[in-house]
C-alpha cells in the first residue's frame, strides 16, 4: 500500500464528508462521468480493439485491446456502458455477457505471451443477470476470468472509475494494485439488491448504502484498495482532462515499480495481496 502522507490521510475522509454513501452511489452512477472509451483516448496512443471471445460470441459492453502507456505497449480492458440510449442497451448499461468475460480472458492470456502489462478500468453494476447470460455459462465464465487475470505473470493495474458491483466487477479486479477515483463505490452487490435481502425492499437503499462500506475511503481503509484518487469539485464529470491527468499521473507512477518485479513474484505478490483483504477492518472491528 502507497506510504501517506499525516496530510494525505487525514484528507481522504475530508474529502467525502459532505455527503453520504446513497449520495455518493449517485455521483458514482451519473452519465457524465468519462468511461473507458474516454480513458482510452485520452491516456492511451494507438490502440487496437480486439474482438471477439473465440467461442462464438462478440459482447460490447466490454472493450478490450492492446495499445501504448507512455510508449509502452500494454493490453487494456474496461467495461462500456454507452454514451447514449441506442449504446446503453447495446452494451447492456456496462453489464457484460459470459462472452465479454471470455474476451477478457483471451486478452488477458494474450497479453502474458507477449509480455505487455494489463490495465483495466471498472465501472459496471454487474454482470448481466438475464436467463440467456445463465444458460450460456455466466459463472463460469466469471471464475475463469477472475482464475486467469489471478495468474498472469506481468502487471495488472486496475482503476475503478464508477460504479464496481459485485463479481461482474471483480472479474477485471484481480490487479497488483487497485486504484478508486474518489467518488466511485465498489461492493459485492448494489444497495438496490442489500435491501432487498436484507428487508425485502428496495427503498431502503440509502440505509444500505451507509452499511456495506462501499465507499472509496472505507475501502482505502479496509485495505481493499490502494490509493483513493481525488476528483474535481462536484466530481469527475465536471472536469474530464484533470480526472485523466490525475488517472494517468497514478497509473505511471503505480507501473514503473512493478515492471521491475519478475513473473513470479508478481503473481505470488497478488495472491498475498487477496488472502489480506478485509484483515484491516476486521482487526477494526
């Protein structure tokens, strides 16, 4: 975990404590904010979209390619929810098929042959939930992801940039280090779908929202991710060339250690970083 700063820790909760978690879904949900078609412009140079999941099957709400990081060729991934009504439900609003998670494996296997270090950026409520997904295998498809991402021996480097939901998002999560824009959530499920077990309604999703932690700063400080990114006032919508200044500034600065580090060690390195999730809030507790 990146050494802070006694400044730097104190402002994280300075950050977010004008608004509360339901609020900070909100924020993290809104149209405006730059997905990964932005990012990909913006921070990387001749990218090339790959397509396909070799089984038969094309899923857009996953985009995926190789392209150059700073000169360095690099394979990034990211889930699409659409700039307007006519992508939104092409790419299902960001929630991939078991197609998309199967392209994601084929790029991230890809990338190990050729040495070129992953990046991905998260923002889906999950993964598609509908009977179709089911019969063509959406749970397997997620573990042999999340299976495959957990063992490739070059860098992984993950950026939630929205909304993170459930295994639809950990599947392009299994990273050396996850970063966390500052108003984006990340959890195993919505609070849409807490309250709904939990109470058996749904409208009590704010009082979901405050006890699942699923905020940036809770999540810095549980251990479940890196380095919590700032965002301009009122969010990475108002201001998408310092939201991409900062992504890139982190992404660089998270990359060049990890270059350094052999195959192996990677991989062991990310699997002792998932054994110790939630060790910190648990010691908290």
């Amino acid at each position: 975990m990146n050494v802070k700063t006694e400044k730097e820790e104190k402002s994280l909760p300075e950050m977010q404590e004008k608004l509360t978690p339901w609020q900070q879904v909100a924020l993290a949900r809104d149209a405006g904010r730059p997905g990964v078609v932005d990012y990909i412009a913006h921070l990387f140079t001749d990218f090339f979209e790959q397509r396909g999941d070799r089984c038969g099957g094309e899923d857009s709400a996953i985009l995926g390619g190789i392209a150059r990081f700073h000169g360095i060729p690099v394979t990034v991934l990211g889930h699409r929810k659409g700039k307007n009504l006519d992508e939104n439900l092409t790419c299902r609003f960001g929630m991939p098929s078991p197609e998309g998670y199967r392209k994601a494996q084929r790029l991230m296997e890809q990338a190990e042959r050729f040495h070129r270090p992953v990046i991905t950026f998260v923002d889906t409520p999950g993964a598609y939930p509908g009977k179709e997904a089911e019969q063509h295998g959406q749970g397997e498809a997620i573990a042999r992801c999340i299976a495959s991402m957990s063992g490739v021996t070059v860098p992984v480097l993950t950026v939630v940039t929205g909304e993170g939901g459930s295994g639809g998002a950990l599947a392009l999560a299994v990273a050396d280090r996850v970063l966390m824009l500052e108003h984006a959530v990340y959890s195993v499920l919505s609070p849409e779908g807490f309250a709904s077990i939990l109470w058996k309604d749904s409208a009590r999703s704010a009082d979901a929202a405050k006890l699942m932690h699923l905020t940036a700063h809770d999540l810095y400080q549980g251990g479940v991710v890196e380095e919590v990114l700032p965002e301009p006032p009122g969010g990475a919508q108002t201001d998408w060339e310092a939201t991409f200044r900062t992504v890139d500034a982190a992404l660089w600065r998270e990359l060049g250690p990890l270059l350094k580090l052999s195959g192996q060690k990677l991989a062991e390195s990310r699997y002792r970083r998932f054994q110790k999730l939630g060790q910190a809030r648990k010691e908290q507790l």
